[in-house]
C-alpha cells in the first residue's frame, strides 16, 4: 500500500532528546517527515494543530513513563481528536507489565526500549495501513 504525505508524517513526543533525535534521524533517513516534541505544553499546542485541522500526522509515537508528559491525557486527546490516528507507545524494558494499561487506554501498540529501528518502522507502518482501512467506507455487496 501506498501511504499519502500525510502517512508518510510521524510525530515524536517523548523526553529523552537522545532517543528522540535518534527516531527523528532513523525515520527522516527512511523518507518519513517528522515532528519532534520534548515539552508537554508543544505537545498541546500539536495536538490543537490537528484539531484545528492545521497538521495532520500517520501516526504518533510517545515515550511512556515521561514524568513531564502525561501520557494518558496525550493519548486520549488524540484518539478525541481523530480516533484513526495510530498511538504507538515506547517503554523501557521494566514497564512491560503497562503494556495492557497503555492499550487499554488508547495505545495501538506498545515496543519496550531498546528496541531494532527496522521493527518500530515496521509497525508503525503496519499501524498506519490498518489505520488507513479502518478509515475507508466498506462496500456493500449484492
């Protein structure tokens, strides 16, 4: 499947600018747009850009266990915003027993850190074309 413009542009949120730049520069080398945050208020501000319809994102990514970043509210403002929009959570290798509680508030998909870059890209694009099926109208059929 082909992904528009759109798809084809990630937003970052998360608060360790060590892996932040690194997502950011693994996924502009692989032809993707990307939008990092490091602040809870730029955060809010994205996520009123999407709602405004200003900016549009393939799917967010958002470093779990932010102590700046509440990412719960982060994730339900965006499912409130546009409920299409793939969440994938990344956590560091002891939070994955909040793995069922990220996806159970929202998340799609949840990656614990260290993580291969080729299997995040992987997934997020496995997110975005569900995303992206789930948006299209089903056809009837006689």
């Amino acid at each position: 499947m082909q992904f528009n413009e759109n798809h084809k542009k990630i937003l970052i949120i998360g608060s360790e600018p060590s892996l932040v730049g690194s997502l950011e520069w693994f996924l502009e080398t692989r032809g993707y747009s990307v939008v990092s945050i490091l602040d809870y208020n730029e955060a809010v501000a994205a996520l009123n850009c999407m709602k405004n319809g200003i900016d549009s994102f393939g799917a967010v990514l958002i470093e779990a266990g932010n102590s700046v970043i509440n990412d719960f509210e982060l994730i339900g403002g965006i499912k409130k915003i546009m409920a299409c929009i793939p969440v994938m959570v990344l956590g560091a290798s002891d939070s994955r027993s909040l793995a069922a509680v990220y996806l159970e508030r929202g998340a799609d998909g949840f990656m614990d850190i260290p993580f291969s870059p080729l299997e995040l890209e992987a997934r997020v694009n496995a997110l975005i074309r569900r995303s992206c099926m789930a948006a299209k109208p089903v056809r009837e059929t006689n």
